[in-house]
C-alpha cells in the first residue's frame, strides 16, 4: 500500500534521523511524539505532534499519548473494506500507513542494581506495544518496523515502488509479533520479584525458579542434520538480543555444522573454561577423551591427546587460548572435526587451511564464561527446569576422611581431576597426574565399570595417579581397583551408607581420600 503518512515513536533512535529524512523526500507526512520529534525537528525534519493530529495532549505523566481512536484507527481500517472506508470519514480517521516504534528498555532496566518497583513499573511500555500490534495486525495495508535493521528494505522498497510489498509487510507483522511476545514473557517474569504490603510495593530478588518460563527464540542456523540424518535440526537464539556464547562463534572455515558437532564444541568449550593456565580439551561423543591444563598450549593439547589418541580420532577440541602455530601443527597431524578458541594465530589458519573441512570457530568475547542461564530439559508432556551446575570447592570444603593426608602435588591433582568430572557422563571416573587426565571412565550403570574402563583406557602407568568420582562410591570394590591400578588418592563427593568401609578399604590400601560434599551427577 501507499504510504502517505508515518508515526514515529522509538526509545531507540539508531538510525531514525536519516530513515526519517528518506521518508521526508518521499513527501510522506511523519508524526511523532515527544525526545523523537524533538530529535527529528531538531535535525530539520518536517514533524507533526501526534496531540496535534488526534486533538489531545499527552496526559498522565505521558503513560497516554498514542491511546487514542484516530491513532488505533487509522491503523486497524481496512482499507479495502466499504463499512470500514465509511466509519473513518464520518470520524475524521486519517490513514497512518507506516508505523516505526521500539519498546522501553524493559529488560535493561530489569537488570539494574539498586532498582526500585516503581522504576520497574514505569518501564512497562503500553503504547509501544498496542501500536505494533494494530499496525501488525493489518499488515495488508500498514508497515510496521520495530528493528532499525529494517530501516534501509522499507526506505528502498519505498523509494522504488512508493510502497513496500506484501511479503515485506507480513514478515516485518511476524517479527513484531515475536518482539511483543518476548516482552509480555519478560515482564510477566519480573513481576514475580514484586510484592505487595499495606499499600507499599516493594522489589526482591530473582527467583531461582520462576513461576512461569517464556522462550522466544528465532532460527538463527539450519544446520546439516540432527543427531542423525534423517532429523532435521536448526540452531536458535533468544530473540531480541545478540546471540552470546558458542552461538555467537564466527566460523572461519570447514563444512557446515551439524547437530552433534554444537553438542559436542559445547561440552569442550564449557570445560576448557574450567581452566585459567593453557588448557586443551578433547571431546568424543559428548564425553571428554582427554584434558590437560599445562604451563603452555601445544604442552596441554600433547598432554589431553595422549590420554586416549584413538578416541581423540575424529574428535571436537577446544583451546582457552588462542591457538598458536606450533599448537596448530600438532593438531593438524590428528583427523579432527571442529575446534573452537578465543582465536587462531594466522600462521595456524594458514596451517589449518590445508584441511578444508576442518571447521574453525572463533568463540566471541565471553565465551569462556560458564552457562548461567536456566537448563532446560523436555519430557513428554513437560519440561524440567534447573540451575546450571555452577557448583565449586575451595580448600575449606575439602575434607580428609583417611589416615593418609594426601600431599600437596595430590591434593592439585584432585581439584583438576575433579573439574574434568563434572563435564564427564555419570557414572565418572577420571584418573589424573598433575594436569592432565590419564584415563576416564564415562556413563556406566555402575561405578566400579567406569573405573575398569578408564584403567583399560589408559595409555600410560597409572602409578601415583589421582582419581576423581562425581558421585560416591557405594561399595568399596571401586577404590580397591583404582588402588590396584596404581591410584594413590581420591577426591568423591561422600554420604554413601557405606562410607565407613569405603574409607576402610582406603586405609587399608594407603590411599588418601578426601571428601567434596558436592556431586556432579552429568546426564
């Protein structure tokens, strides 16, 4: 449709003076209100106040500017409809055919430290909303842009053709749907922190689990396949943010990514942030086949890779440093899938580019950071919600149970060791010497298996090594075969029944034990 006249109305102003200067040339008449019509004439552009055009002034502190018939009115007539054509003349209802609003900064405000109630509630944006909604509403003849990104396809449709076409209209409607959607989600959550007493609002804290959880995700990715290839599969982000994490990694070379391959850089990124020295990670099937954390990167990535070099064949690595030439010329010596980093030294893209389908991915800044949004789950029927495991120890949580004290260097070994189990599937078992694993045992239905799988494992003696459990030991049998091996200490959890026959067997065998009170249960 034509478009003769356009409101204005964004807390956003990225990129509105010189969208509104296209609309200006085209002779389309701008209404506005408020700092955007402050803005806009301020710029030398032709505005009209909203008041103006419908006949009142903004009232109640500005909560009502927009709220009016001609507005709602002469976004929602259909144009092509008689009765509708009828009752807007004998109202006096003008045509609004273009309509550019964002919203309050609702989520950012949220966010604030030290805010009050009645800040969270005067950021709940009601006519922003109720004008997308209208305008979306009767896409078949109104524009509505809720994203700057937007601005340069409907200023060049109109500039063109004078009008945008429909399928413009009906996906700019979608996105407008989606974005107020995800803005009911937010604050229907947020009013959770607010409570009510003799008259009085009063802000506490997040819940750790709210009440109600609201996706809104937009299909940032179609990806290869799913787990397997006859699953179809895509890759989602919250929508109306930027994507973070490994979401947001740029992809510098290789094949396109399948379900499996985000699963698996996931599960290395997550655990390679684990670490502050040099740290090399290497994933097989959700599961890490090898782990060091070394004085340098190409030591970590020598050490995680002789931990198990044929489960590393065809794996996932992740590097919480930029990979450096020497580093990229041992790894290229290795079939692998994907690696991830902080970033590639150019003489290791140089090196990595001989392997063409070798995908690369650049973790943007923060993507070290661990995963602190909820964890989610889907069952039929339902979903289970929980907090990410973001679960530490520090030296006063530890507990000797044994005669032995373990020593110093053990004592070193157990926190690494301990680390990489909470990122292996239960029931975990990890043997460790200092920084590096040496064998793992993952997702046994018994404890004492996974400990004979990661000895079976192992490339090397198992002399002097630590072992790491994520959960306790219910039977002594499963220190008895680590000690067997060659195990020295061990680091569990505790609070089995049988705790006192496991620390038994531990005495017995000269090990020493110390207690985590945590688990790490992964499944």
């Amino acid at each position: 449709m034509a478009v003769q006249r356009a409101l204005i109305s964004a807390f956003d102003k990225t990129g509105i003076v010189e969208f509104a200067k296209r609309l200006a040339a085209l002779k389309v008449e701008i209404l506005s209100t408020g700092g955007t019509a402050k803005l806009l004439r301020e710029a030398g552009i032709a505005v009209r106040d909203v008041s103006d055009f419908t006949g009142w002034p903004e009232m109640l502190g500005g909560r009502v500017k927009t709220l009016h018939p001609k507005v709602h009115g002469g976004l929602l007539y259909r144009r092509g409809n008689a009765e509708d054509q009828k009752q807007a003349a004998e109202h006096g209802i003008a045509p609004i055919d273009l309509v550019v609003v964002n919203l309050y900064p609702f989520e950012a405000t949220a966010a604030k430290a030290g805010l009050t109630a009645e800040e969270l509630i005067e950021n709940i944006d009601i006519g922003g909303p109720t004008m997308l909604r209208s305008a979306a509403k009767n896409f078949e003849s109104v524009t509505v842009v809720t994203d700057p990104a937007d601005f340069a396809r409907v200023a060049g449709e109109l500039e063109g053709a004078g009008e945008t076409t429909p399928a413009t209209r009906l996906e700019l409607a979608r996105k407008v749907f989606a974005t107020t959607s995800r803005y009911d989600g937010m604050i229907t959550t947020e009013l959770e922190r607010l409570s009510v007493g003799a008259g009085h609002m009063s802000l506490s804290a997040k819940p750790v689990l709210p009440e109600r959880v609201h996706l809104a995700l937009r299909r940032q990715q179609e990806l290869r396949y799913g787990e397997n290839p006859h699953q179809a599969a895509a890759l989602y982000v919250p929508a109306g943010r930027a994507p973070e994490g490994m979401a947001a990694a740029k992809q510098l070379q290789g094949k396109e990514l399948s379900y499996n391959n985000f699963v698996d850089l996931e599960a290395a990124r997550s655990l390679a942030a684990e670490f502050k020295n040099p740290a090399a990670v290497i994933i097989k099937h959700n599961n890490p086949c090898g782990t060091a954390e070394q004085a340098t990167l190409i030591d970590a990535y020598l050490n995680a890779l002789a931990c198990d070099p044929v489960s590393a064949f065809g794996g996932v690595l992740a590097f919480n440093r930029v990979v450096d030439a020497a580093t990229a010329g041992e790894v290229a010596k290795l079939f692998v899938e994907c690696i991830a980093a902080p970033g590639f030294a150019d003489r290791a893209k140089e090196i990595f580019a001989a392997k063409k389908n070798l995908r690369l991915l650049e973790l943007p800044a923060g993507g070290l950071e661990p995963e602190r949004e909820l964890q989610l789950k889907r069952i039929l029927g339902g979903m289970l919600v929980q907090q990410p495991d973001l679960g530490e120890i520090d030296g006063d949580e530890l507990r000797t149970v044994t005669k032995r004290v373990p020593t110093a260097e053990e004592m070193q070994t157990m926190r690494f060791a301990w680390k990489v189990a909470k990122h292996v599937k239960s029931n975990a078992i990890v043997f460790a010497k200092p920084g590096a694993t040496l064998g793992v045992g993952a997702g046994q239905m018994s404890r004492v298996d996974s400990v004979k799988i990661a000895v079976m494992k192992a490339q090397s003696s198992l002399a002097g090594a630590v072992i790491a459990s994520d959960a306790f030991f219910p039977f002594p049998d499963g220190v008895e075969e680590a000690a067997k091996a060659g195990a020295t200490a061990v680091i569990q959890p505790g609070g089995s029944v049988r705790d006192a026959d496991v620390v038994a067997a531990a005495d017995r065998l000269g090990l020493a034990m110390v207690f985590t009170g945590m688990r790490h249960f992964l499944h």
